[in-house]
C-alpha cells in the first residue's frame, strides 16, 4: 500500500508519520505546505501522478478559526479548493482519498451528539469553508472518506492543552468556558483511525461515506481544563493548583461563533471499522509530552 499525506507538520499529519515510520510494510511519501501547495492543480496532479498512492491522506488545513472571518478567500483555497484538487488527483490514479473534517460543518444547537447525516449548517467562514470542502472531495472522487473530529490535541502543534499548561505557569487563576460542551480528541488516535480505515480499504472493506471520530467523555472545556491540570499536578508538570472558573461564551468573545454543541456520535465508525472513540484521559497521562 502506497500512501501519500498531506499537513505532515500539523497535529495529525505529525502523528501520521510517526506511526507509518514504524510500519515497514506501507510506503508512504509525506509532504508539508513546503513541498506541496494543495492549491495547486497542476502541482498536486504532478505529485499525485508520480508518486502513484493507493490512499491519499488530506491532513492539511487552515484552522485559524477567528481569522477566517477575515481571511475568508484564503481559507476557502486550502480547505475547499485543495481538497477538490487532491480529490480529483486521486480520482485518475484511482486512489481512495481521506480527508479530515470538523465538527464546526454544525451550527452546534442541538441538544443530541451530532450524527453523520444530520443538517450541516456552519456558522461561520472555518466552517463553511469546511464544509465546501466536504462536499467537493465527495463531489470529485467517489472513493472518498470524509473524518470529522474535534477538540484536536497533542504534542504536536498549538492546541488547548499547551494552551493551559503555559498560562497555568504565570497565574494563579484562570476563567474557562464551561457551556461548550464536545469530546477533546487526541491526535494521535486519530491517526490511528485513520491508518485502520486506510488498511481495512486495502482488503476491500469499500464502506466510503462520511464518519465522526472524537474523544469520550464528553465534557465542557471548563472540565477539561480542570482535568488537565489534575493530571498536571499529580505528574509534577505543575507544582501548584490553580483555581479554573467556569465563564459563559458571552463572557469571552470571539470574532467567530463557537458551537455550544460539538458532540459527535460515533456509532458509525465503530460499526463499519470496528473504531472506539479516543480516550483523551489516557492521552493526558503522557501531558510531559504536551509541556
């Protein structure tokens, strides 16, 4: 099996190649915004051609949730026009294409754990430009698997976590949203999925279609912060408590809307791969990595 990734610099693409380094049987090729530039026809069909993957492995993106508000053109080139051009690339090499997705496709009001088939409805530029995405790999490639997460965590990367851990260093308290609710993810179980989905495709497991992946349980980030520095004191990553107080989204805003709702059920996934949701609190035992 011939793998080609996108993003190797970001959270999940960094994951990505640390579990393939230590597979000898797969051959992959890993490349950053460097080396490929997603939005380039001409450059990703060169690549494409060439390297001849059986899977392609979009892990790139633009994440900057706020400045897409702004920068709209911008993020709608990465994460709509480069995934339409790797997905048609793979459509002529007959290649199956992984593409990584978002929670935020949702406007987040539901009271219920978001399913695959409910109504998207992004409220904002990241998620509409997600979205677009979404439905231009689907569009161009019928051998695709579309992978929505959230709350994405790890050694690699900035995210919620070392967030917490660097200011905890120079406060004493902290005020954290706690009417947000979804499932924190860590990066490197994603990859995991991912290489799983990619290796059951290989043997003709052909259950294409769009997927939920994240972390259980479900929690506000107000307990998800209170929980990272509970393992942070007991490692000795911090040396004392800190007081984290729950404030509302009205409390601290921001130029784009969270969603209030970013649970994910992940039914689907487990039934066709055999996948179990990330298990962030194991993930966090290892939070020296994230300091």
């Amino acid at each position: 099996m011939r793998i080609l990734i996108t993003g190797k610099n970001g959270q999940v693409g960094s994951c990505l190649v640390e579990q393939l380094e230590a597979q000898t049987e797969l051959t992959f090729l890993a490349l950053g915004r460097e080396e490929l530039d997603i939005t380039d026809p001409i450059q990703v069909n060169k690549v494409v051609s060439e390297f001849n993957p059986n899977i392609i492995i979009n892990a790139a993106a633009y994440t900057a949730v706020d400045k897409a508000e702004q920068e709209c053109e911008l993020a709608n080139a990465i994460n709509k026009e480069g995934p339409q051009n790797l997905a048609h690339a793979a459509n002529k090499v007959n290649a199956v294409i992984i593409h990584v997705s978002t929670d935020y496709v949702f406007d987040g009001d539901s009271t219920e754990s978001y399913n695959e088939s409910d109504v998207t409805s992004p409220q904002g530029e990241y998620g509409r430009s997600k979205l677009a995405g979404e439905h231009a790999v689907s569009q161009a490639c019928p051998k695709h698997i579309i992978l929505r997460t959230a709350w994405v965590f790890g050694e690699h990367g900035n995210n919620f976590v070392k967030t917490m851990l660097h200011l905890a260093k120079t406060r004493d308290s902290l005020g954290v949203v706690a009417d947000q609710f979804g499932g924190p993810t860590y990066a490197g179980d994603i990859a995991n999925a991912i290489l799983t989905i990619s290796k059951q495709i290989a043997r003709d497991n052909h259950a294409y279609g769009v997927y939920h992946f994240s972390g259980f349980p479900h929690v506000s980030w107000h307990t998800f912060a209170e929980r990272i520095f509970e393992i942070a004191l007991e490692q000795n990553v911090l040396v004392q408590p800190i007081q984290v107080n729950p404030i509302t989204t009205l409390d601290y805003p921001t130029p784009a809307k969270r969603p209030a709702n970013s649970r994910l059920n992940c039914d689907k996934i487990h039934n066709a791969f055999g996948i179990k949701q990330s298990d962030w609190q194991a993930a966090l035992v290892r939070i020296q990595e994230y300091s």
